[in-house]
C-alpha cells in the first residue's frame, strides 16, 4: 500500500455483520441473526489458558552414553598398572528381557616404537625421580630433624644441667663452709692454747714485777679517792677501832689535813662503839693522809692505805708461790 492509496481511501462506515469474520475466518451463519457477542468479548479479554501438564521429553540421542560407551586409553601406562583389555557391554542384559546380543571386544592398537620408547623413558625418569626425591628428602628432614633435635637437646641439656649444677653447687658450697669452719675453729683452739702457754710463761717469767705494778697503780687509785672522798678515812678507822677489844679511852693521831673533818664527825665512832668513853683527836705529820693512830690504854694501832694495800698484795703473792 502507498502513500498515495491512502489519500484517496475514504471512510466507510463498518457493516455489523462483517464482525462476524476475523482473519480470513467465515462464519457459516449466513442468515441475519444476532451476533455472537462471546467472539466478540474474546476481541478485548486476555485468553485463559488451562495449566497443562508438563510432559518430558527424552532425547532420542544421548551424547554422555555414547561417550561412555568410546574407549578411551591412555598411550603410556605406568609398570604398576598393566594394560587390560576393557569389554563392553560383555554381559546379556538378562534381566530386562530385551534379547540385546553381547557387543564385540574392540581390540587395543598396539604401540609404536615411538610411543614404547617414551613410556620406557617415563618409567625410568619416574624410578630416577622417585629415588631420588626420596632421597634428597630424606637428607632434607634429617638435617631439619637432626637441628630441631639438636635445639631441643640444648634446651633440654641446659635446663637439666642448671639445675643439677645447681644442687651440686650448693652442696660444695655447704661441704667448703664446713670444712672452712671446722679449720678456722681448730685454728682458733690452737691459738687459743698458744695464747694460755704464753701467758702462763709471761706470768710466771714477770709475776713479782706486775704484781708490784698493780700495787702500784692500786695505791695511786686509792690516794686519788682519799683526796675527793673523806669517808674513807672515817671507814678506816672504825675499821681499826673494831679490831681494839672494848675500847673505851681513846686518842686519834691523823694527818693534819685530815684533822678537821676527824674532829668534826667523833661523835659518830661512839654509836658504832659501845665502849668507848672518850675519844680526843691530835696532828700528826709523820702520818700521811688517810691513814691513822690509835692509842689506848691497853695497845697501839697503826692503820694507812698503803699499809692495807701492801698487806693484801703479800697475800696474793702468797697464794700465787703456793
């Protein structure tokens, strides 16, 4: 149809009955009835289609059974899996009952010398390769083994040795400390027995001369207390005065520095000497400081520190002769 066609096409009113053909489809009723309304519908609604079942469909030409059914082999086998021949579909299907006749044997190629040599070749390289991989990974794991065996054992050893090292050292160190102890006390006995050989030959050698040193000393101390100390003098004579018996009239003879303080506690000597009746105090300068006289009717007593002092070192050298 051109352009020009549909210039000139003019409108044409529709006829009714002219509905009742759609796509070249006659309608058989020609007569002048009612139209069918229910084609008419089907013009503006969406047919229904019932849901029909799924129906499958089997190929008629299955590409993995045929695959299944082609022999493949490999052109190399290894020594450990020998060629075999593969039968196919040797046994009657007996149970389905289809009455299929068995399928013939297909027959290997056999190998070229091409193909015979490189399988030999390959079994070689392979036995080569695995011994020695084996081999090379033998030595591998042992150095790996033989190091890591190695640390731990260090380790180990250390651990083991610091402590036995310890104990032992402690052990040694108790055993020294005895044995050092032990030696140092013997050597201290023996010093000890050296000492009191010595002094007992010292003091047997140079007895008489440090007794008289003492008593020298001994007398100086004293002097020295009769200075700061006037009781002394007092004690010395009650001393002297209890060793008189009963008594009763008596005259004091003291140094004149020791006149006064006499003079002034006479008194006392009464309370401690139940017989006296009188007691006269005089000088004396032949007498030295802290010493005395007693005078009494019936005796006469002399008593000084160095008297005393002299008396009681003759002792002790009396004793020390014996």
């Amino acid at each position: 149809m051109s352009l020009s066609d549909i210039k000139n096409e003019k409108f044409e009113p529709i006829d009714v009955s002219s509905l009742d053909s759609f796509d070249e489809e006659h309608s058989n009723n020609m007569d002048k009835s009612d139209p069918d309304f229910d084609r008419f519908k089907m013009l503006f609604e969406k047919p229904k289609l019932e849901k029909e079942k799924s129906h499958e469909f089997e190929p008629m030409y299955d590409v993995k059974e045929e695959l299944e059914e082609i022999i493949f082999k490999p052109l190399i086998k290894r020594n450990d899996e020998p060629f075999e021949k593969d039968d196919t579909n040797t046994e009657n299907q007996s149970s389905k009952g289809n009455g299929l006749s068995e399928k013939e044997d297909r027959k290997e190629p056999e190998e070229t010398p091409e193909e015979k040599g490189y399988r030999e070749g390959f079994e070689k390289g392979l036995e080569q390769g695995t011994k020695q991989g084996h081999e090379e990974g033998l030595k591998k794991g042992e150095a790996k083994g033989h190091g890591k065996g190695e640390q731990q054992g260090i380790e180990k050893g250390e651990k083991q040795g610091f402590e036995q090292g310890l104990k032992d050292g402690e052990q040694k160190a108790t055993n020294e400390t005895r044995e050092k102890g032990v030696e140092i006390i013997s050597s201290l006995e023996e010093s000890l027995k050296t000492a009191d050989k010595t002094l007992d030959l010292l003091v047997e050698k140079y007895e008489e001369r440090i007794i008289s040193l003492i008593q020298q000393i001994a007398e100086k101390a004293v002097m020295a207390q009769i200075e700061i100390n006037d009781e002394i003098v007092k004690n010395l004579i009650l001393d002297a005065l209890k060793a008189l018996v009963k008594p009763e009239e008596v005259v004091l003879s003291v140094c004149q520095d020791d006149y006064d303080y006499i003079d002034m506690i006479k008194d006392e000597f009464f309370e401690v000497i139940d017989s006296l009746n009188s007691v006269s105090v005089r000088s004396d300068a032949s007498i030295k400081r802290g010493g005395c006289k007693i005078d009494t009717v019936t005796a006469s007593i002399s008593a000084d520190p160095e008297s005393r002092l002299e008396a009681i070192f003759e002792a002790i050298k009396k004793v020390g002769a014996k």
